[in-house]
C-alpha cells in the first residue's frame, strides 16, 4: 500500500519480528484502560445516585471521549510495525556494469522488411537505448560481420557509443562466435580498469543478429558461436540475444534478390548456453519495447532495503490526531 505523503506502506519481509511482542503490552493497557473505566463508573454508582449525578452534569458523557485514547493505541500499533523493520524490494540504478552491444552488419542487414532497413531500423533503436541507459553503466560497441570490429570501447560516455552506431556498415558474412569471444575480452579490459569492488563489476552482453552464424559453419567449434556462449557462462556474464526481422527478408545480390529470413534458432541457443535470455522482434516498435525491457534488467539491481519509515509517520499523525482530538473532546491531553 502507498498512500500518498505518508509513502509506502508494507506489510512483509519483516526483520525483526519479536518486536511484534509489544502488541502484548499495547493490549494489556488497552484491557487496563477500560478496566479503569468501568471501576470509575461503579465507584461513581456507589456514592452518588443516579438523580444526584444527573442533576449534577445533566448532560451524559459521550462516548467520543474514549476516542482520543483509542487513537494513542493505534499510533502505538504502528511504531510497533515500524520497529519490527518492514522491508521492500527496491530498484538501485547500477553504477559499474558493463554492457556489450554486439550488432549483426552482415549483408541480410540491409534487408528492408523491417522499414527503412533491418540495419537503420537496429541503429535508431540501439542510440535510443543509449540515451535511456542507467548513466553509471559502461556501453560500448562491437559490429561483426566476417570480423568483429570495437567501435566503442566500454564508456559511461554514451553518447560515445551513439556516434559509433551511425558508422555501422554492412559486409559480408556472420562470425557471431568471434564477436562474443571479443566481448568478453572487452568487458574483462574494462573490469580490470574499473576496480571499486572486491569482484569484477556486473557485465552483460547484448546480441543482436538477424540470422545463424557462417563462419565457422560449426558454432560448436573453437571460435563458434556455442563455444563462446559456454565460455560466456563459464564468466559469469549472459548473454541477452535479440533476433530481428521477418521470414520475407530479401536482398539484393549480384542483380538478383535472395531471400534472407531470421533465423533465431541460434540465437536462442546462445542465450540458453550462456544463462541469458532470448528475444524475438519483428518490426522497430518491438524492437525498442525489447531495449526497454533489457534497460530495466540491466540499468538496475534491486536491492531488499527498509521500509519502515512510512509507518513511523502514520503512527506519528496518529498521535498528532490523538492529541488533537482529546483537547477538542475532553479538554485535556490524553495522559
């Protein structure tokens, strides 16, 4: 619950719970409060008859009188639950990750079932991830066709990284295993400069391809795809793949149109060898809901921290409510 000026209100991950043992005593002097009620009515019964009290204050008191008490046992019940440290999941922008885009220029790039083409269409929605990354983290660039190619070494400087994704160009071939392996030696280059932690810092890398690896033929070779995948895992960094394009792509080779579906299969695989996940985009407006979504994994880590605040200040107003209320009510402060 969040409720507003008062902020969130949970009721879960509680790390003290023996505080909730002090309900006890709120409830003994809720039972003694009411105690001292019903003697003072028995006792006013004995010596006083009911004409007596009745001439005396014409008027019987109102129940509204045990308001403002009530409203101290309630305050109390929330400084209770605020001791026994309530606790949210909350989302803490990253500030030493390490992110890789590793981006298909292979010839089928320039396909254009995705409109203007796979490749503009990749490019603007790569620059807008940039300007959306967490600032902390570090992006760099890698392009791959026959060869990987680092555009843009690992930077908090994004805007670094935008201006290398406008020099992409499209060649020949797919070498997605030699583009990973360079990935991660980048991300280990980049680890070893940043520092600030017992462990290297947080890294993932982010394919993005439109068909299956051809160099080597057999991704489970050496420099193959599923061999850097494994060595992936074996790092601790994983792989989020995203497969773009329709089954109608089409380019021109030689005078001639060659048809060059997305193959995700690969891609899948990578992702599963590596732990990461698989994404699947056919047009711009998906693929940019893809970068959202990586850009909410990967700009943030969520931390269990302490939420108990709120209730320290609902249980605040409640005395306030309360003191209030007795001066209004029964002309005095309910001591």
């Amino acid at each position: 619950m969040n409720l507003p000026v008062l902020g969130e209100l949970p009721l879960s991950g509680f790390a003290h719970m023996g505080a909730f043992l002090f309900l006890l005593v709120i409830a003994g002097l809720a039972v003694l409060y009411f105690s001292i009620q019903r003697s003072r009515a028995r006792r006013l019964a004995r010596f006083a008859s009911r004409d007596m009290i009745v001439s005396v204050s014409p008027t019987p008191q109102s129940r509204w009188r045990h308001v403002p008490a009530l409203l101290v046992a309630l305050s109390l019940v929330f400084f209770t639950v605020a001791m026994a440290g309530p606790s949210l999941d909350r989302k803490i922008p990253r500030n030493r990750a390490v992110v890789m885009l590793v981006m298909d220029v292979s010839t089928s790039m320039n396909a254009t079932d995705v409109p203007p083409s796979r490749l503009k269409a990749s490019q603007e929605a790569a620059k807008k991830f940039a300007d959306e990354l967490t600032p902390g983290v570090n992006l760099g660039l890698i392009t791959f066709a026959a060869n990987p190619t680092m555009l843009s070494s690992p930077t908090t400087n994004h805007d670094a990284t935008k201006v290398a994704i406008d020099k992409m160009q499209v060649a020949e071939r797919t070498a997605t295993g030699e583009a990973i392996l360079a990935a991660l030696q980048a991300v280990s280059t980049v680890g070893a400069v940043i520092g600030g932690g017992d462990e290297p810092p947080p890294a993932r890398i982010v394919l993005f391809s439109d068909g299956k690896e051809t160099t080597p033929s057999n991704p489970n070779n050496p420099r193959g795809a599923f061999t850097a995948a494994r060595a992936a895992k074996d790092k601790g960094i994983p792989i989020s793949t995203i497969a773009f394009g329709t089954p109608d792509g089409k380019v021109e080779v030689d005078g001639s149109q060659v048809d060059v579906p997305v193959d995700d299969t690969t891609m899948k695989e990578v992702a599963r060898l590596s732990g990461g996940t698989a994404y699947r985009a056919e047009d711009l407006d998906e693929l940019n809901q893809v970068f959202r979504n990586l850009q909410d994994q990967i700009g943030y880590e969520t931390v269990r921290g302490d939420a108990s605040a709120g209730w320290l200040r609902l249980g605040a107003l409640a005395l306030a409510v309360a003191a209030i209320a007795a001066l209004v009510i029964n002309r005095r402060l309910p001591l």
